[in-house]
C-alpha cells in the first residue's frame, strides 16, 4: 500500500492504480484542508511543529499506529503503539517523522571528529 500511495499507483514497476489517482486522493475534500479521499492530510495533524517536508500525507489507525508518506522522497514510516483516546488526543505526531526526515536529509560530514559514519561503513 505504502509503495503504490508513495509513487503515484506504481507498485513493482507496473502502474497498479490509474495515474493521477492517488494525487486525486490528496486533494482537500473540506474547506479545512484536512482530509483527502480516504487519507489525512499535513494540515490535520497534532503536534507542537508543522511536518519538515512539503508534501506529506497519511493513515491514521488506532491509537498511535500512523503510516506517513512522502513522496518527494520515496519514503513510507509505519509507526505502531498502543493508545486510549485521552493518551491519542494529546499526542505529538509530527515528532516521530519529523526526526525521521531530519536524519534522512540532514547532510552527514564524515570528516567531522564527532561522525561515526566511518565506523559504520569501513573504509570509507
């Protein structure tokens, strides 16, 4: 689901859904820009900051489950926790995808002393 919502009806290299559909979905449906047809959309969310990416969208499941997409990065995040409604009312849930973007955009400076990139991948 995550692929085919994330490239636009593709999924393993065949167009699965008609093209134009899921960007149909992301349309606002309501004057509050909030949902689109069958997802949420960034303006519906909770949470102390906006999302760091343009063009996030995503599925609200019980709880504290979330499947947020990006598709100017080709990214999906499933996210899945336990919540009664008061704990999911006052929940923060641009936080958990904001630090995934930050750490998958923010530019890594290998030379810096403090990286541990070169540990991590040896001999680079």
């Amino acid at each position: 689901i995550a692929e085919v919502l994330v490239q636009d009806g593709f999924f393993e290299g065949k167009q699965r859904v008609p093209k134009g559909w899921v960007a149909r979905m992301r349309q606002p449906i309501a004057a509050d820009g909030r949902r689109g047809f069958g997802i949420w959309l960034a303006a519906s969310a909770h949470g102390a900051e906006s999302f760091a990416a343009d063009d996030v969208f995503f599925l609200r499941g019980p709880g504290h489950w979330r499947l947020w997409l990006v598709p100017g990065l080709k990214l999906a995040v499933l996210f899945g926790a336990d919540a009664d409604d008061e704990d999911t009312k006052a929940w923060d849930e641009t936080r958990v995808l904001n630090l995934v973007l930050r750490a998958v955009s923010d530019p890594v400076n290998p030379a810096d002393p403090a990286s541990k990139l070169k540990g991590l991948v040896p001999g680079h």
